[in-house]
C-alpha cells in the first residue's frame, strides 16, 4: 500500500510542479480577476473623440430631434455639425478625429434616410444606436403626418402582453429559468473543459512513462493495477487544487466588488441566485465525470508505446465528451425533451446532461441518485475491465494505434 501512495504523492507532486499547471491556473485566475474588472477594463481604454460623429444636415430639421433621441438613450455618441466639406471631414475621419460621417437626407415621402461612412463597417454598435435613434424620428414624423397624438403613438409601439404560467407545482419561472440558464451554461463548460484536460493528462503521463521504460522498471516493484489507480486518482486531486485555487480568486474577486456586480453580466447568468445544491451537483457530477473517462484514457493510454499515438488513441474518447457537450447545449433550450432526459442515464454522458437537467427543472430527488449511481456502477465496471486491460497493455510496445491490442492486451493478463 505504501507504494501506491508513493506512485499517487508522485503523480500529484509532478503535475503540480509543472510549468504548464502553474501557467495555465495562473490564466485562468487572471481571466476571472479581468472578468470581474471588465467595465473598468473597458472605459480605460474608452477616448471620447472615439465615438464623435460628425454630421452633415441636409434637411435642415433633423440634426435636433436626433440629438435629443440619443440622449434619451443615453449614448456616448457625440454628434457634431460639420462645417466642412466632406473631404476635410473624410480626411479627418481617416485620421481618427471622428468615428464617422452621417449624411442625413429626406426621402420622396419626406422621411428621413442616412448615409454613415467611415474607415471600416465593423462599428456596428456605433450604427446600430444611430440607427435606432433615427427610426425613433422617423416613428415621430410619421405619427405627425397620420395625425397620431403621442400616447397613440406610445400605445401602437408597445410590445404585447404576454404571461406564462406553470401549472405543475413547484415550477421554474421565466426568470428563475433564464438565470438557471446562465449558471449551468458556465459550469456545463467548465465540465466539459476540465474532463478532456485531466483524462488527457492522464493518458498523456502512462504513455509518457511507457515510452521512457520507466513502467518497466515500476512493474517489477508496484502492481500495474495500483499504477493505474495511483495516476487516475493524483491526477484527479490535481484538478481539485486547481478548481480550489480558481474558486478562491473568483470568490474574494466577487465579494471585493458585490456592490459593483448587481444585475447586469452577474444578474444575467443567475450568480446572484446561485443556490448550495447547484454547486454541489456540479462538484459531484465534475468529480465522477473524470473518473469515468479518466479510467477510459488510462485503459488507452497503456496501449501505445509513443506519445505521438496518444491523440489518434483517445480521439473517440472525445468525440464521446464533445457529444455530451453538444446534447447539453441543446437542452438548454429544451431540457423537458425526451431524447435530452434518455441521454442523461447514458454513463458517457450523465456528467454533463443529468447535471443540465439538475439545474434548470425541478426533478424529483431520486432522478440525479440514478444517474449518480449509473456512474459509479460505470466506473467501477470500467476500472475492473481497464485494470485487466492496463496489466497487459502496459507490456505492449512497438507501433500501436489500433484498438485490436485491447484484446492482445487481455491475452497478456490471462497468460501472467
């Protein structure tokens, strides 16, 4: 036992040591830190003769009441007459003094129409709110010319009433929903993430060991069972120290700035109404998830003698994590349906689509007990076919990217 927990301490240490642990955690600290910082990272950057526009009145009668739109908009767009011709001011755009030109003319009817110009058309939120504002005017002109009050233009242009209720007890809202949503999308994505780079790793350092000979040396004095079992479970509380480490800088990120976080980007993906139980299953379905398809990658791993083979190896392996993924971005929208609620007791893609289902419906308690126990079965009928194919894949060397050696490697175990 001792050597297990020497193999295990080994695995462990190693990965935490190494350069590309320390980079890659360092990253994703720092994008949470930046995250939580967007909007001051943003208006640093901000000039306000960036967003200066200058515009060209034709008319004679525009230029004021799209000003006063913009403004009650908000905008940061500042208009500004221009005086003169429209090369200077081509010039002057080129330059960068103005964001734009805009060229405001009346149509045959006697509605407004615009030209924008600019160095490039990839402005779009500049053109989108101008535009906005002057179909704002135009929605004014018109109502004049039909002979429209005010309110009945108000009231032509409001949006439809339109109410949803649940009538099963204990239902989700629209709003509970939405923010459901936006929470089990960013953990769903961490999920996926974290279980392809840890089963990665995992059949990344047997192969590793493999083709150094280093496992031939390791086989004489530890079993390849305990091998195996020792790398899956090191490498495992790597990823733990790592989603520890993430967790504590996002968490005293967010509490340092809660009061600058309320509604918005925070409101939208459902943080402020981030429940213990969601969190909870996201540990237990991320945890379980790794193990499974750590112990698939360990299998496939012992079965190539060059690094070079692990990728071809464990590509199917991924597809299997990708389709999960791809059922669970579907069930976004429809995790009622009944192709999303089968897949989620298929083992290979539980972690990922029973925890979307978790999150966003109301299940009864022993739907997420199944497919927690689906896994756990899984994985401990995975590791007893993958510990026979490990003892002898392990002794396989020579060219080897096909999954006939699974039987080979069989044949090894039986014979030893």
């Amino acid at each position: 036992m001792n050597n297990f927990f020497l193999i295990l301490g080994h695995s462990y240490m190693s990965k935490l040591k190494a350069k590309s642990f320390i980079i890659s955690t360092i990253i994703i600290a720092a994008a949470l830190v930046l995250l939580a910082n967007f909007d001051s990272v943003i208006s640093s950057f901000t000039v306000d003769e960036g967003s200066r526009v200058a515009v060209q009145d034709e008319t004679g009668k525009l230029y004021e009441p799209l000003l006063e739109q913009l403004e009650m908009m908000n905008s940061e767009i500042q208009l500004k007459p221009a005086s003169e011709s429209t090369k200077e001011i081509e010039k002057k755009i080129e330059s960068e003094e103005y964001k734009g030109l805009l060229v405001l003319t009346e149509s045959s009817d006697g509605l407004p129409q615009a030209l924008y110009k600019s160095n490039s058309l990839s402005e779009s939120a500049v053109t989108g709110e101008l535009q906005a504002a002057l179909q704002n005017v135009k929605s004014s002109l018109a109502a004049g010319k039909l002979d429209l009050s005010g309110e009945e233009l108000s009231l032509l242009s409001a949006p439809v009433d339109f109410e949803k209720e649940a009538l099963l007890e204990g239902a989700k809202s629209e709003e509970e929903l939405s923010q459901a949503r936006g929470i089990v999308y960013v953990l769903l994505f961490f999920i996926y993430f974290s279980v392809i780079a840890y089963a990665n790793m995992t059949a990344m350092e047997v192969a590793t060991e493999k083709s150094s000979r280093v496992m031939e040396i390791l086989i004489s004095s530890v079993s390849p069972v305990k091998q195996m079992f020792a790398k899956i479970i090191g490498i495992g509380l790597v990823g733990l120290t790592q989603l520890a480490v993430i967790l504590g800088v996002g968490y005293f990120t967010l509490i340092r700035k809660k009061d600058e976080l309320v509604g918005g980007f925070f409101e939208g993906f459902g943080f402020e109404s981030l429940s213990l139980s969601v969190i909870i299953y996201a540990i237990i379905f991320f945890l379980l998830g790794y193990f499974l398809y750590a112990t698939l990658a360990a299998l496939l791993g012992s079965l190539v003698s060059r690094i070079e083979d692990v990728q071809q190896m464990i590509m199917p392996m991924t597809f299997l994590i990708m389709i999960g993924f791809f059922i669970s971005m579907f069930g976004l929208g429809s995790p009622e349906s009944g192709f999303v609620t089968v897949t989620s007791y298929i083992p290979f893609f539980t972690p990922m689509v029973m925890f979307l289902r978790v999150g966003m419906l109301n299940l009864p308690v022993y739907e997420p007990i199944i497919g927690i126990l689906v896994l756990v079965v899984s994985i401990a009928l995975l590791g007893v076919f993958g510990a026979r194919v490990y003892r002898g894949g392990v002794l396989l060397y020579g060219k080897s990217n096909s999954y006939k050696d699974i039987k080979k490697a069989i044949d090894l175990t039986s014979k030893k």
